[in-house]
C-alpha cells in the first residue's frame, strides 16, 4: 500500500514537523515499539507521526542518501513488528510500507493517533516486564509521568472534532474530485486509478473507520 504523502518531502520535513518524525539507522525493536506507542497515544494531539528506518539521523536530521536496509531485512522486520505490536494494550497495529529512496531500502511506519488510547507497551519485550504509558516529549520518547498519565486518561473522553467519527456519514458522501486535487496538492505519491475503489481510498488515507 503507498502511503498517502510524498516520501522525499516527508525525509526533508516539508510536510510534517521533525518533532513527528524518528529516524532509525537500523531495527531496534524495543525503541520502535516504545515510539510507535507514543505516537499511538498522541499526546499533543500532532497526528500521531512516523518512524522511518534505514535512515541514520544526526541531531535529528536524516543524513541522506540514506544507509539503507537489506533487501532480505525487510519481511523478516515486518513480521517481527507485527509480533511486537501484539505487546501493546489495547490492541495497536500502525501501517508499514518498504520504500525504495535513493536505490537504498527503508521501512517507513505511519502511526496515526490511535482510537482507543491511552495505550500501554512493556519496558522491555522479555516476559512479566512492566507496562508504562509512552508519550512524544519534543523529539523523544519518553514514559509519562502521573500527571501526564491523568491527562491521557482524560483525553479518552475527548476526542478531538476532527477525529471524530460520523455515524451518519457514507462512504459515497466523499467528493472523489476534492480527494484528488488534495493528493495533488500535497505531492502525495498515492495515485488514484480509474479502477480504486472509494473503499481502498479511505483506507489509504484512513479518513474512513467504521462497521
């Protein structure tokens, strides 16, 4: 699945803001299922962010072209992140895509602000190990404090407007000539074909939840 957004503009911070953004030279799965949690739980309310691996960072700045995985590294990695993901509580799964920038191999993992936060992941992945809330300080991930825990616990009940669902809404209420002129605004590399379903679209661009 192409993700909805332009990758050259995403690795240079054209489009969304570097606080969003976690480089990662190579696969740590503790670090990555840590940043994928605070993203999750999107306690500024940003979007949530992405995480973008085989990319080396200096202070924060990708350093490009990147390093780059092995091509025989990126199924292994994205079963074992599915495996990870079962350790987050409630149930969160972000979306994965392998990219080819530059002629090297990335991982990128787009992590939208989840529906049923506040999610919790264990300090480590071996077994009886604590679970903790994670939030984004700046360009960290950090655990939450008592306080910060109480303003997640809070944000539960509210949903901000635009994440709202509306229960009223149909699929075939979206403008398909607005979607198009918004990915080409935006450069997005996703393209709608003659053949894409409303549904698919949706999905891509996850502006459509529900039974």
């Amino acid at each position: 699945m192409v993700l909805p957004i332009n990758i050259k503009e995403l690795l240079n911070g054209k489009v969304v803001e570097w606080e969003r953004l976690e480089f990662k030279k190579g696969w740590n799965p503790e670090g990555t299922l840590h940043s994928i949690c605070a993203f999750a739980n999107d306690i500024n309310n940003w979007g949530g962010g992405y995480i973008i691996i085989g990319v080396e960072e200096q202070e924060g700045i990708p350093i490009l072209p990147p390093i780059g995985l092995n091509q025989n590294q990126l199924d292994p990695i994205q079963k074992k992140l599915h495996e990870i993901c079962h350790h987050i509580k409630p149930n969160y799964f972000p979306i994965v895509e392998p990219y080819n920038f530059e002629g090297r191999h990335i991982l990128i993992i787009w992590i939208p602000g989840g529906d049923t936060r506040p999610y919790k992941a264990p300090d480590t992945i071996s077994k009886g190990s604590p679970n903790f809330y994670w939030i984004r300080h700046f360009s960290n991930t950090v655990k939450a404090n008592r306080e910060e825990e109480q303003l997640l616990l809070g944000m539960a009940a509210k949903i901000p407007f635009d994440d709202r669902i509306n229960h009223h809404a149909d699929i075939n209420d979206y403008e398909l000539n607005l979607i198009k002129e918004f990915l080409q605004e935006i450069n997005s590399d996703f393209t709608i074909q003659s053949n894409t379903s409303l549904e698919e679209i949706s999905h891509v661009l996850q502006i459509g939840r529900g039974p």
